[in-house]
C-alpha cells in the first residue's frame, strides 16, 4: 500500500469524460505542482459512496479550496460513462471524477480489494492529500466502515 511520503506511480492513467470528449491523465502530469485531495470509493451510485462520501467533497469544495487545495479528484473502478453520470447526478461540478475502469492506478497504489460478488476488484474507500504527487496524508477505511476518508476529516488535517 502506498504510503505517506510516497509518490503516486509513474505511468498510472486514469480516465475522464467531459462535456469536450474522453481524457486520459497521467497521474504524475494531473496532480504536478497541485495541492490535491483525492478519495476513492468502491462504486459509483452505491449507497454510501452516493449518500455521504461524493457529497461531503461536493458540499465542503468551497472550504477545500479556501485552504488551498487546488483539485478534489474522485477515483472508482468504474468507467469513464459512468462517473460523469454520477457526477452529473450529484451536481459534483468541483469534483474531478475519474475513471479508473481496469482498476490499474488502484493496484497501483495497492488499494484493491476484491468485492468477488459486488463487482470484483474495487478500490477500497479512502482519501489522502497529495502535494505535487506525494502523499503527505493518507486516510484508508476498514472494511465497512466510513469515518476517516469523510470530507470534514480531511478538511481538519489541512
């Protein structure tokens, strides 16, 4: 698992459609030079990610970029058709949504778990702050449980 002081890996994509066409982004190039929050959840429309997580960041952007963060960026192994309609759906216009559909940026940073019956390999849900790339907090859910990957955790650790 990746850890605090640890750079995000080199070569890692993940997707994102807009309303101008699909993008791909390395991981290194989108979170360079940037005070980044990013959390991942285990699927888009599932009922806490939709209920609590998404909307957490949605509702607190505001505070996030008073105290400097220049991008809040969502990751689910999910495809890029559906986290735009997740977004879309959550009016999560602050929020970068970001598709890592082959969970390869997940694995990546060792945060897969297989959900076998739920949808196979997911991420597991967390949130960690990155500055030009290196993760200087870093916040992983035990299974089940939503406490420290909440928004209002990580906007009192900036």
């Amino acid at each position: 698992m990746i850890k605090q002081g640890e750079r995000v890996p080199d070569g890692t994509m993940l997707g994102e459609l807009t309303n101008e066409g699909m993008l791909t982004h390395c991981v290194t190039d989108l979170f360079a030079g940037k005070k980044v929050v990013l959390f991942a959840v285990p699927g888009a429309f599932t009922p806490t990610c939709s209920q609590s997580h998404l909307p957490g960041f949605v509702v607190l952007a505001d505070q996030f970029k008073a105290k400097g963060v220049d991008l809040i960026a969502c990751v689910s192994v999910n495809d890029a058709f559906v986290m735009k309609a997740w977004g879309d759906s959550q009016n999560a216009s602050e929020v970068m949504m970001l598709a890592d559909g082959d969970a390869s940026f997940t694995k990546a940073i060792g945060l897969q778990v297989d959900t076998a019956g739920f949808g196979g390999i997911r991420s597991q849900r967390y949130a960690m702050v990155l500055e030009d790339g290196v993760v200087t907090d870093l916040n992983v859910e035990a299974p089940k449980m939503f406490e420290v990957s909440k928004a209002e955790v990580i906007l009192d650790l900036l």
